[in-house]
C-alpha cells in the first residue's frame, strides 16, 4: 500500500535532506512539503521548550489544517538543533531566537563562533526529534543523535539556506564535515553513528507497519 507523506516544513533545504534520507529506505513512498498544498497553512507558533514537544506542535498544527482529502496524508514533523557542551546546551529549540530576536542564517553562524571564540571545548551534538502523526489520530515520537564539533570558521561551500549550522558541523573521526558523512555509504563511515539517518529509518519502518495494521 502506498500512502503519501506531507513533511510540515516551508524550508526547501530541509525537506530536500529529509527526502534524500527518507527515500534510502522507502523509495517508492511520495513526500510533499506544506509548499505543495494548493492553500497555505499558517506558521506554526513553536512554543515547546523541547524538541520533543516542537515537533509534536507542528505535526498537530498540520493536522488541524489540512482541507479536504488532505486529512489522509500521513504528516512527518521534525524538529532539530544544535546543542554545543561548552554553551551548556545552547542553542538548542532557540536557535532562529539564540540572541532574543529573529536571526538570520548568518547572524546564526556569526553569533555562534562569537560566543566560542575562547573556548576550547567545541564539541557539540546535533539533535533530531520526528514525529509522525496519522489520520487516525496515531503518534509516534523518534529520535536520534550525532556528534561532532563547531569549526572555528564556516566552509562557505557547505552553505545551504535555512541552515545555518551546516556550514559548521564537523565530523573530526571522518574529516568531513556532517552533511558530507550523511552521503556516505554505511560501510565507508569507520563506525560512526549517524543518529539522523537511524531516526529516519525507524521512521519509515513505523510507517510501513502502520499501512500494513490498516490494511
């Protein structure tokens, strides 16, 4: 049976990686953004203080809007970011509010080597939280770890808009930076763990059992 997917993202580079990633497991399954709907769905206010609790508010939000035979569509929320040890976890579910306003890709990136520029300590952890939200009112809430550290300066080739932190996770046991090891085969990652790719295809898997007890 194949349904499809609505990822409740606006952001182009979020959804191109999130289908990239989705379709390493389930290729034949379609996905669509909210950019696709033929109405607009308004922006969801994320007032969560957790990842958890973010993507649970924009998989709702979704829902609740959806017209017509869109209230079928299984709907993939995700929320995701960056948390450096040496900043006691921040940014964090912060991250376009990190300095109290409304930042840019850059004033991110920027704000970010400011507040390490003396630490030594640049380790961080990307965190990604999924929840996938059914017709009939089913959630599953699916997370999943990396880690890596915050180069002292972006590679300006790894930008991509909407996400400012890309240019600056690195993977010191590969010598790639993040995005990079996400293209590379399992076998070619000398034992690192690539928690985002885990969550994904705990995702998919959830998904392909849920069509399969409705049936």
């Amino acid at each position: 049976m194949i349904a499809t997917i609505l990822f409740a993202t606006k952001n182009p580079g979020k959804y191109a990686e999130f289908v990239s990633a989705f379709h390493k497991f389930s290729p034949q399954m379609p996905i669509i953004s909210l950019a696709d709907l033929d109405y607009q769905i308004p922006d969801c206010i994320e007032t969560g203080t957790t990842f958890e609790q973010n993507a649970l508010l924009k998989a709702r939000h979704a829902r609740n809007h959806l017209h017509r035979n869109d209230k079928n569509l299984i709907i993939i929320a995700d929320d995701s970011g960056m948390e450096i040890e040496a900043l006691n976890g921040e940014p964090g579910v912060f991250t376009r509010r990190w300095d109290g306003h409304e930042m840019s890709d850059q004033e991110i990136v920027d704000y970010c080597l400011k507040k390490l520029e003396d630490k030594t300590n640049r380790r961080a952890q990307y965190t990604t939280c999924l929840v996938a939200n059914f017709p009939d009112g089913r959630e599953e809430v699916i997370f999943g770890k990396n880690s890596g550290v915050i180069l002292t300066e972006p590679r300006e080739e790894s930008r991509l808009k909407g996400m400012p932190f890309r240019e600056l996770f690195f993977v010191p046991e590969l010598n790639m930076m993040f995005h990079e090891v996400r293209e590379l085969p399992k076998l070619k990652r000398n034992g690192y763990s690539l928690g985002h790719e885990v969550a994904v295809e705990k995702c998919a898997n959830v998904i392909q059992e849920n069509l399969f007890d409705s049936v």
